[in-house]
C-alpha cells in the first residue's frame, strides 16, 4: 500500500519539521504567540495525523489478535489525546495578545478537571507507548529488525529529555520504521484488515 509507506515517511518528518520550527522560532528568543507558534504547531499536528493510518498499516503487517486490537485501540487513543493538545496550543496561540496571556489561557484549559491527565501528562503517552508495542509486536514476528524498538525509545525519550531534540527524535523514529516500506507494498499492508 503505496499511501501506508508515504504516511511512515512522512509522519516521522513532520515530528523532524515540528522540532525545527520550533528551534527557529526560539532563535529570536520570542517563541509564541505568531507565525512560528502556529507553524510548528500545524506541522506537529499533521505528523500526528499522518501516524492514524501509519498505526493502521503497521498493524496490518501482524495477524488479528485481541492483543493486537488493544494496543492499536490504545495507540490511536492517545493518538487522538495528543490531537487536541496540538489543538488547544494552536487555539491558545490565535486568542493570545502575549506569551503571558498564552500562558494564562495554557493554564486555564488545564484547570478543567480531567484535561491535563485526558490531553497532557498520561493519555496522549499511549501514543507512545503502543508505537514500541507495536513495533516490538512486529520485531518478534520478524516482520521488522530487533534494533528498531531500541532506536525508536531512543527517539521518543529525547524530546522528553529536552524538546530542542525533536529533530533528531523525529529522524530516529523514521529509522526505526523504515525497514517496514517493502512489506507496506505487499498484499497483507491493508488498513481494511485492521478497522
């Protein structure tokens, strides 16, 4: 499936896009609100887009399975939470005079009860967490190397360590995924197996 490989490339590209707007627009010193704010916001929210069927396909490659449903059900949950933080951010950044106002509308949103554990802090790290899953899922069935699940936690803990390492995050993560391209072309890479 020629779109399933498009989105594994691009996915992981726009988490790289993500970071490197972001490093610019911190480069003046003045990150949001403004164009470099929305910018890097719209391409981080497009690279979560992009890994809905990328979840999909990678799945595709393995045999149905309740397992195998739970941890895209819980991917695509946190997939979803991680939406409506890029979401709120973009919002925030439109509404806000200053970074201070940002700020205040940041923490006014997080004040609902629910949003920062739905949104922030625990939901949307199931994003993360069913990808290595999957992946190791997919590793075990020889369907992707061993090393992909190492190099795909060493891209997902850096931005956690420092969010200035989004870039090379986003590159790890498009080296760990990458040997799945040839099997995305063949008969059994089909979203339809999977929804």
């Amino acid at each position: 499936m020629r779109r399933a490989a498009f989105f594994v490339i691009a996915g992981p590209a726009c988490i790289v896009g993500y970071g490197l707007v972001r490093l610019w627009g911190k480069s003046d010193g003045t990150y949001g609100p403004g164009f470099d704010w929305q910018a890097a916001h719209l391409v981080g929210l497009a690279g979560m887009v992009c890994f809905v069927p990328v979840v999909l396909a990678l799945a595709g490659l393995l045999r149905p399975s309740p397992w195998r449903t739970t941890v895209v059900a819980g991917t695509l949950v946190g997939l979803a939470a991680s939406m409506v933080q890029f979401g709120a951010d973009i919002v925030e950044g439109l509404l806000a005079a200053d970074r201070a106002e940002m700020s205040a509308l940041g923490a006014d949103f997080k004040d609902v009860p629910g949003v920062e554990v739905a949104f922030y802090d625990v939901v949307p790290q199931l994003f993360f967490l069913g990808l290595v899953v999957l992946v190791g899922m997919l590793a075990a069935h020889r369907r992707l190397p061993w090393w992909g699940v190492a190099v795909l936690l060493v891209g997902i803990v850096l931005p956690a360590v420092t969010l200035d390492l989004l870039p090379l995050g986003g590159l790890c993560m498009l080296v760990a995924l990458a040997p799945a391209l040839p099997a995305l072309r063949g008969p059994r890479a089909s979203v339809e197996t999977v929804i």
